[in-house]
C-alpha cells in the first residue's frame, strides 16, 4: 500500500487571504480558488466515480488557470519578501498536493467539518482530562463521536443518550436502530427543528451567493 500527500486547499486560500488587501492579485487569486469551491459545493451527493468526472470537467480546468496566473507572477511583479510572495511560495511548492483531490473523487477538497468537530475536543479537554486508563479513554472518545453524530443530525442529545441507554440496559441488540440517523427517523419529536432551519438557511445563503458570483463573472466576460 503506498501513500500520496494531499494538501488542504482552504490553507492555500488563508495565505491568500492573508495578502495586503491592496493587493489587486489578492483578489484575483481569491475569486479563482472561490470558483474551486463553488464547483465542490455542486458535488453533493455525488458518488466518487462522479465526483471525479465533475471535478476533471469543472475544476481542473480553473487550476490551470490558477497554475498560469501564479507562474506570471515572477519577482519582477511580486517583491520576494511581500506576504503575496509567501503565499505563491506555499503554492507553488504544494502545488500537487494542493490539486490531488481534482483527480480522485475520494479526496475532499478540505477538512472543514472533521476540524470542526475536533473542536468541541479542545474545548471540552479539561473536562475529560482524567479518564482513569486507556479503556477509559476509549469508552469516552465513543460516547463524543455518539454525541457529535446526535448533534449532527439536529437532535436533542439529552432525549437521544437517555434513550439508548435505557434501550441497551433493557438488553437492547439491534444496534442498528440506535445510531442517530435510523433513531431520528423513530423519534421525529426529538428533532431541534430549529437547528434544521438554521441549517437550511445557512445553505439557501451560500447558495444564493454562489448564483451571483457566477452571474458577477459572465458579466466581467468581455
């Protein structure tokens, strides 16, 4: 089994981001990796095999122009201790790592939502600082990966722990039916609506956004 090194387009973008204001390659450079994002964000629920096809049709070809664009801009444009040039620097030498994922279906283009989630470790670690021994800390990261699959789903955690516990202190053994996603169908009351509606608007919004950019760059089309 070998391993290939993949690399997070969102760092590329922060170092971008990071660039003076200012800068007018700034913002170019923003609007291309936007076009990246905005062609994952019509990737859900494709399958990998498709996901890669869309990916060779709609996101390989704004690499290249990335590629081109980051290439002309040589010590001549770009002073070799500017913030910008630290930021093609990061590009140019991750560059296959950075767009290994425009080739296989199977590589997200970030790993916002694990981060995310591996936040609610950082900031609860005091709280589980002491587990008493290694079966203890296991017993732990289990019920925060139950825990953070229950909010994932907009459930209400308390309802749902108490729920599945008392089930499998019962002799409970279809364990199928206690995972959030097949639990939430059989308890719709549990549901924090409201999280659910947050989380449609939060998509309706990004959406939205997206339909303009691309409305904003056919319009810059000479």
């Amino acid at each position: 089994m070998s391993i290939t090194e993949s690399y997070l387009l969102r760092y590329a973008r922060r170092y971008v981001y990071e660039v003076n204001k200012e800068n007018k390659h700034r913002a170019m450079l923003l609007d291309m990796i936007q076009l990246l994002y905005d062609a994952n964000a019509r990737e859900q629920g494709m399958d990998a095999a498709a996901r890669t096809t869309h990916r060779q049709a709609a996101s390989l070809p704004v690499l290249a122009a990335i590629k081109k664009y980051i290439d002309s801009l040589n010590d001549q444009v770009v002073l070799p201790k500017s913030d910008l040039a630290d930021a093609l620097r990061y590009l140019r030498n991750h560059w296959n790592a950075l767009t290994l994922y425009a080739t296989d279906g199977r590589i997200p283009i970030d790993n916002n939502r694990v981060e995310q989630l591996m936040r609610e470790v950082a900031l609860g670690r005091k709280n589980w600082l002491f587990v008493g021994n290694v079966e203890g800390g296991e017993r732990s990261a289990r019920l925060m990966s139950i825990v953070s699959s229950a909010k994932r789903h907009h459930l209400d955690v308390g309802l749902y722990v108490k729920d599945i516990l008392d089930r499998l202190l019962a002799g409970e053994t279809d364990y199928s039916k206690l995972v959030p996603d097949q639990w939430k169908r059989e308890n719709p009351h549990a549901i924090r609506v409201y999280r659910e509606e947050e989380a449609r608007y939060k998509s309706d919004r990004k959406k939205l956004d997206r339909a303009r950019r691309i409305v904003a760059a056919k319009r810059r089309k000479p």
